[in-house]
C-alpha cells in the first residue's frame, strides 16, 4: 500500500481543491470527509467506487533518487475522468482515498523538483570557475533536456510552464531556452464519445441537433483541448475545440506546489550580475496565463478582436467564431485549412512565394505591436498555414488562447524611439527607452546617451553607405567579429554608468523578444540566409516613424 502511495498518480482527478484548501489537507491528512463516486471514461480512471481500473501502463523510471513519473498519455488530465467532489463540497474534507492522491502527486511534483536542484547545484560547483566554456553550455543544455523529459511526463500544467519559460530570456541562459523551446503540446486525445458528451452538457442540446456531421476522430489534441471537425446544418464548415475536464483541479494543486518551489527557490537560487532572481513572480505570471488559456470566452473574444484588426488586410485570414456555439469551455469557429508554413515543399508545390510570406509574417506582427497595441503571444510555426486566399499566399492565424496588449504608453515610446533612432536623435531615444519602462529612471544618462550615440551613428552609417554590410551579408567570421566589438563597447559603456542594472526588462517583453526569434527562424527556413528581420522591418518601421 505504501509503495503504491508513493507511485505516480494515474488519474487526473488527484488534483482537487483550490490552493487555500490544498494547504489546510497536505497539514491535515487525518480530517475526515465525504467523498463522491465517480466512472471512468475511456482510457482514464475515475475516483469513485465503481471508477474502471485498467492496467497500468509501465512506468517510466531511473535511477534513485529519481521519481517515477508516468508519460504524459497517462498523466493527470490527460483523459476524462470525473470531477473531485461536487461543487462546494470542499469545505466537508476529501475522502481518504483522494487525499491520499493529492498527498502522492504533490511528492512527485516535490521529488522532480529536488532532484533537478541537486542537478543545478552539482552543475553548478563543478564549473564555478568556467561557467562560459564550452563544456558548462553542452552541460547545461543536456540538463535542460532531461529538464524538458520530465516537465512532458509531469503533464499539462508542466507543460504549459515549461513553454512560458521559454519566452524568460531575462532569466535562463540560451541553451536552457532552446531546449524547453522544442517542448511539444501534443498528446493522446479523448473518444470522440467523451466529446460529443462534452459539447452535450457545454451547450444543453445533443450534438445531431447542433451539427449536421461532427467527427469522431480529433483533428489535433493539445494538453488543455483538443478539436474536432464538424459541419452545421447551413452548410458551414467549423471545427469544435473541445476542452479536457478537471483542467482547473489540475492546475490548483500544481501551481500551488510550483509556488512553493518558487519561493524556496528565490531564497537559494543566487543573484546574477545583472537581474535579480524572481522565481516567485516567474510561478505568479504562469498561473495566471494559464488561467486565463482554460477560459475560452477570453480567447473567443481575443479572436474577434484580431480579427477586426486584420479585416482590411487581402494578405491575412483569421477564424470566425460563432458565439452561439462558445461557452468557457468549448469553441466553435470557422474551418480555415492551409498549407504549414514551415513545410516549404509543399508551398513550393503549390506555387507560393516565399519572400511574400516571410514580409507578409514580418510586417504583420509589427502591425500588432505598433498599431494594434494586441499581439499574438505565441506565433509558432504550428499556429500559423498558407492557403491561396490572396497571390502569393494569404496567412492564416490560428489559436488566440495567449494574447497580450501593449499599453498606450508603450506603444507612444515605441514609436517615439522608432523616430529617434531613424532621425539620429540619442537623447529623444533614452526618453523613448525611459517611457517604455526599459531604461531605469534616475541613472546616469550622460553614459547611457553615449551608448545610444554610438550605436545610432553605426545603424546611420549602415543605411547611408553601400559599402557596410547587414549582418545577413556577413561572412560567419565577420558576424563573430562585429558581434564580439558590439559586446566589448556595450560592455566598457555600461561599465561607465556606475549603475548596478540601467535596464529594465517588462514581462510582457518576453513574449516579443521570443515571437521575434520565431519569426526569424521561420524567415529563414522560407528564404534561407537572404532573410534579414531588420532590413524587411526598415521600410515599415521608417513610415511609422514618418506617420509620428
């Protein structure tokens, strides 16, 4: 029984109450409570008396003192099950055989996060002293591998916070970032029966009454939902995002250990020489991202908006939402096939210009940051296809669970430092930085404008004379060159201004800086090494910038 306790869970339904009760249980193991009967549903098992039990797929484990953690098909919330309790039944106490799920998941989620400690702290005593070489990156980054493998097999909510430290370049190093940056959200779907239930109890009519056809088989399956092709009965094509159960439970429990983590976190993890550790603020902005991904009004409405912003645009296609069909926990939008973005033979195939997409992706993630001020957080090559809507390829944006505003004031700095920047003006370009909230108030400036001044006088030089070059016309030692110049003179002026930190780096910067990096690699994997982000940005960042 103990052996079994420690196990990992098989059931989503481990995961229970909301976090002030989470902590009331874990220090009150022995209160006594109710408990409701509940049935499996497909591969999943449920938490009742008369819940199926199927076999236990193997487990997946290693040496001690590594926990063992089953793969993402039969972690927590993956499948259906049902619920905990009833509604409002937490405050009479969880079952034993409940509260003893909740107490064993909270030991894996403990026991990964200790032995991945260890595995920094060993890392980081034996390269103390060459934290750059070779040998520490390739050290770090196998680390961060095994650091991926176990946030897939630990489930959703893991999987979700992995992808949102992906964008936390202010906080992990690149090779960290590049590895939990090929963290995949596909996993097992539900039966196609579970789903029609689903839509049944989301919209209150059986699906033949809703749709005309509705497919049995997912047309893809993601950790929060999964999505199916259906047809109404006017003929329009849709398709139906159907979001998996107890996802809320879910994330209750595990952000509230992850929190935990975090906070210890924040008093063992050291400071770096630039940015302060915030493990806490880190844990604090995840959970409340993913909240905000399990309730699908905010992503119906977030869509139409998009939508709205782009209905002038012939070279842009965005989904149509029918709201009669949405609830907080289903979707039903316009069915947009198209080709991958990313699959080049196919759009060659079919007669699609490269070099129009990759400007037409370019200039409008630029059009959402400087004019719409709401931009797609998560621009990736599986939320983005091609059809023929427009010569040369119209664009296709999909899923807007992750979307975010840039404040007005933001977006005026922005502008403003557009403008400084292409008429040579270094101060006006630190007033930009300072309203944008990247330049701390207060330090000095006369340092800080040097900076601007020099690195103006260059991005001039390069746009007045043939003769210097882009760095996508670079040979790769020269591009090492004058990146290591760029680094040294960055470095000796930021030296100069006797200030500990002068730069700041807003949260929501992350999702930018990463959507960029995005769009750069699908750029060159349309155009190879002829695409250049900053020389297809210039036109439209100089009428911007005329437009002031």
């Amino acid at each position: 029984f103990f052996l079994d306790l420690m196990a990992p869970p098989r059931s989503a339904s481990l995961l229970g109450p909301p976090p002030r009760s989470v902590a009331m249980l874990l220090l009150s193991a022995s209160a006594s409570g109710s408990w409701t009967a509940g049935t499996g549903v497909g591969p999943a098992i449920g938490i009742g008396r008369h819940a199926s039990r199927p076999a236990m797929a193997p487990r997946i484990g290693c040496p001690l003192p590594q926990p063992r953690v089953q793969p993402a098909s039969m972690c927590d919330a993956v499948g259906s099950v049902a619920p905990l309790e009833q509604p409002g039944r937490w405050s009479s106490g969880l079952g034993i055989r409940n509260r003893l799920r909740l107490l064993r998941r909270s030991w894996v989620i403990w026991s990964c996060c200790v032995l991945q400690a260890w595995r920094v702290f060993v890392l980081r005593r034996k390269y103390a002293d060459r934290r750059e070489s070779p040998e520490a990156v390739e050290a770090r980054r196998v680390l961060a591998a095994g650091l991926r493998d176990t946030l897939i097999r630990l489930g959703p909510t893991f999987i979700k916070v992995g992808q949102l430290l992906s964008t936390r370049v202010d906080v992990l190093p690149p090779e960290v970032i590049g590895e939990l940056s090929r963290l995949q959200n596909e996993v097992p779907g539900f039966p196609g029966k579970r789903a029609k239930q689903l839509v049944k109890r989301e919209l209150g009519k059986p699906v033949e009454e809703l749709f005309a056809s509705f497919d049995d088989a997912p047309l893809a399956a993601a950790s929060l939902a999964q999505v199916h092709r259906a047809r109404l009965h006017s003929g329009d094509e849709v398709v139906v995002k159907v979001q998996r159960e107890n996802l809320r439970q879910l994330f209750d429990v595990d952000l509230f250990n992850i929190r935990l983590v975090a906070s210890l976190a924040d008093r063992l993890d050291p400071q770096t020489e630039a940015l302060a550790s915030n493990w806490r603020g880190v844990a604090e902005t995840s959970g409340d991202v993913l909240y905000r991904e399990i309730d699908f009004r905010i992503e119906q409405h977030a869509a139409t908006e998009f939508r709205a912003n782009f209905a002038k645009d012939k070279t842009i296609k965005v989904p149509a939402m029918y709201p009669e069909l949405c609830t907080s926990r289903l979707l039903t939008m316009e069915y947009c096939p198209g080709k991958k973005i990313t699959d080049t033979e196919a759009l060659q195939r079919e007669g699609f210009d490269a070099d129009h997409l990759a400007k037409t992706l370019t200039t409008s993630y630029l059009e959402q940051i400087c004019r719409h001020g709401f931009f797609h957080c998560d621009p990736h090559p599986g939320n983005l296809a091609v059809d023929d809507g427009f010569p040369g390829g119209r664009l296709i944006y999909y899923d807007f669970g992750m979307m975010e505003r840039v404040e007005v004031e933001v977006k005026r700095g922005f502008v403003d430092l557009i403008f400084s920047i292409y008429q040579n003006m270094p101060r006006e370009a630190c007033d930009a930085l300072e309203t944008m909230g990247v330049l701390r108030k207060g330090v000095d400036r006369f340092s800080i404008e040097r900076i601007a001044r020099n690195m103006l006088g260059s991005f001039q030089s390069t746009l007045a004379s043939a003769d210097n070059k882009w760095e996508n016309e670079m040979t790769p030692e020269e591009k090492r060159e004058s990146r290591r110049n760029r680094r040294a003179q960055l470095g000796q002026d930021l030296f100069a201004t006797q200030a500990e930190r002068p730069f700041l780096f807003p949260p929501k910067f992350t999702f930018v800086f990463r959507a960029f990096s995005t769009i750069d690699g699908i750029g060159k994997t349309l155009t190879g090494p002829r695409y250049d982000l900053s020389r297809i940005s210039q036109p439209y960042l100089r009428e911007l910038a005329d437009l002031r």
